[in-house]
C-alpha cells in the first residue's frame, strides 16, 4: 500500500509541477478511525497528505459534475481525480449523459483491491476504543488499549466489493497497478439472485422492512455520482411529488424511484450503502436491477464510452414480458 501510495504522490506532484491540471481530488486520512475523506488539492496544498488505504471508499466521481462544467474554456485546465474501477465506471456514465467532458479529466487509475467494510470491524469490536490502525497486503491489524486484532482483509470487503467484476479502471490516462483480489465475480449477484427466487408478496415485505429504517436524510443520494439533478424529485416543492415525513408511504416512493432511476447506470460501487446512517440494505434493491438490466438488454454501465446505455435506445429484439405478462 506505501509503495502505491509514493507512486499517486509522485504522479500528482508531476501533474502539479508540468502545469498539466489545477486541482486534484484524492484521498486524506479521516477524522474517524477506519475512514479517510476526500481531498481536494491545488498546488500550494501537501501533496503527501494523499493517501491510499483499504478505507478509502468515497466514489470520487460524485464530486465531479459539481464542481466542472461540462463545457472547456481555453484557459481552464482538466481537473485531475483519483478511480477506482468503481468510480472510473461512474465517470463513464458521466461521460455519456453529457455531464462532464473527457477532455476535462486527467485520470489516474488505480487497480483495486476492494474496500473494507469498517461497519463489519467495528462490529467485533465490543465498542471499544481504537487507538491506532495497521495495514499490510492482506490484513488489517486494529490497536486497542489492551492489545491488538487482526482482521483479514478478504473476509472483511463490502459486499459489493466481493463480487466486483471491474476492479481496474475502465477509462484512465495513467494506471497504478495495485494488487486485485482474486475473488471471483459472479453474476448475478448470490445474495441478490437468494433475494429474486422469493415470491413477489416476501420481496415486497423485505423491501418495506428495509426502507421502513429511512430517516431521509439523502446521505445515499449524496453519495452517487448518478444523482446529480439540482433539484431532487424528492425536494421539489413545484410539482410536489412527495411530502417530507418519514411516513411509510412517502418512505416507499422515494426508494422506489431512487431505485429506478439507477436502472442501467448504477455501478454497483456500494457508496450509498456505506453512506447511510441506518445501516439499510440498499444494494439488495439496486443490484437487482444491474443483475436484471444484465440480463434482459446485456449491458453493464460504465465498461465503455461507445455502447449505449438500454434506456437510451429501443430493439424489437428487447424483451418486454416483465412488462406485457407480469408475475
Ligand atoms: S466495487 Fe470494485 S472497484 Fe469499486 S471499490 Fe469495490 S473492488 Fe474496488
Ligand atoms: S446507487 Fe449506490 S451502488 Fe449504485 S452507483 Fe449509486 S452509490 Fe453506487
Ligand atoms: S442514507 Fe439511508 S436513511 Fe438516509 S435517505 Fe438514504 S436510505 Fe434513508
């Protein structure tokens, strides 16, 4: 990890030093143990802030469509960001929805290992105080006032990371090659296919228990490059399309459309996931639909600039009984 970090500090120093980019968008350590947040860096800031660790777990492509317009003046130089396969996947999905330009980027690429879930760390650790943390390859060594436990990192990945197909960036202009994990993708996903297999009236009930924890705070929509409208659906006062309780059925209707709205363009990066206080399965939901828009239309999001995306284009061939003869 050190050494991957060295070659993102030297990559960027360079990229500063040949006036090639302005700003940089990476990762520092967090405030919180087992978390870093993201960095946003110019030239004056210390590059060796950046960090590169098993936490770092923001996808950094939400920041983009908020802070570069998709037009190129001449002056402006692109903004460079550190991806994941994860977040390059997003980016392309930016790319082709005419949020961001390509010419705008300077991305550096990172082969990636998966992400630690610090929620299933934290969980064996009886709330005890964390007093310091160590990484190497394959494990994480948490320090605790009376000793220390080590924590194995493949047992411990977020669980879209356990059954990522794309670790290594779709698109990028430098490549860091890191060690990937060797865990084998499976579509579709086993905990979502468990959760397709029940019957209709048992998903219903598992999917308003689920959504019934949502406080509505929008950490999940926040956290997704793909929920980049300036105004939300769910905050727009004219039309109003929802009210503004926790209630059930408002609850519903927010999920139901986040959920579909993400229909051939989530990427399965599982910021949502992480991002929510309440701890709500939300990859249950959303990659069912990347499993299912897999399988009807054969298309991933995020894998290529050129394909286009299902919703954006009609095939006789499409199937349609989802539609036409319903369960
Ligand atoms: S989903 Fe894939 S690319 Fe993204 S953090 Fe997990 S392993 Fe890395
Ligand atoms: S819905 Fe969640 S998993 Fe899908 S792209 Fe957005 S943040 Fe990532
Ligand atoms: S982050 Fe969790 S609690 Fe907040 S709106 Fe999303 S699902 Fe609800």
């Amino acid at each position: 990890m050190r050494q991957i970090e060295y070659e993102i500090i030297n990559t960027v120093e360079k990229l500063f030093a040949d006036k090639k980019i302005d700003i940089f968008i990476g990762y520092k350590k967090g405030t919180l143990s087992l978390q870093t947040s993201p960095y946003f860096l110019s030239e004056q800031d210390d590059v060796r802030k950046l960090v590169w660790n098993s936490f770092c777990s923001n996808n950094l492509a939400v920041f983009i469509p908020r802070i570069i317009p998709n037009s190129k003046s001449k002056e402006s130089k692109p903004v460079g960001i550190l991806c994941k396969g994860c977040d390059s996947r997003s980016l392309v999905g930016l790319i082709k929805e005419k949020q961001i330009n390509r010419d705008n980027l300077f991305i550096i690429g990172i082969s990636c290992p998966g992400i630690v879930d610090r929620r299933k760390i934290l969980s064996r650790l009886d709330g005890k105080e964390i007093i310091g943390i160590d990484e190497d390859a394959d494990s994480i060594v948490v320090k605790l006032k009376d000793g220390e436990k080590r924590f194995e990192k493949e047992e411990y990945l977020c669980e879209s990371c356990l059954n990522c197909a794309h670790p290594t960036p779709s698109i990028y202009d430098v490549l860091i090659r890191g060690a990937v994990y060797s865990l084998q993708a499976i579509t579709p996903d086993p905990i979502t296919k468990d959760f397709s297999s029940k019957p209709r009236e048992e998903r219903w009930k598992i999917f308003e228990t689920e959504v019934s924890k949502c406080i509505r705070c929008y950490a999940c929509r926040d956290a997704c490059p793909n929920c980049y409208c300036k105004e939300c659906f769910a905050e727009q006062t004219k039309p109003q399309w929802l009210g503004v309780s926790k209630g059930l059925s408002e609850v519903i209707f927010y999920h139901i459309v986040r959920i579909l709205h993400q229909a051939g363009r989530c990427v399965d990066c599982g910021a949502c996931v992480r991002a929510c206080p309440m701890d709500i399965n939300l990859r249950l939901f959303t990659r069912v639909m990347v499993d299912e828009v897999k399988e009807r239309f054969g298309y991933e999001p995020g894998i290529s600039l050129k394909d286009t995306p299902p919703l954006a284009t009609f095939s006789a061939d499409d199937k349609q009984e989802f539609m036409t003869e319903p369960e």
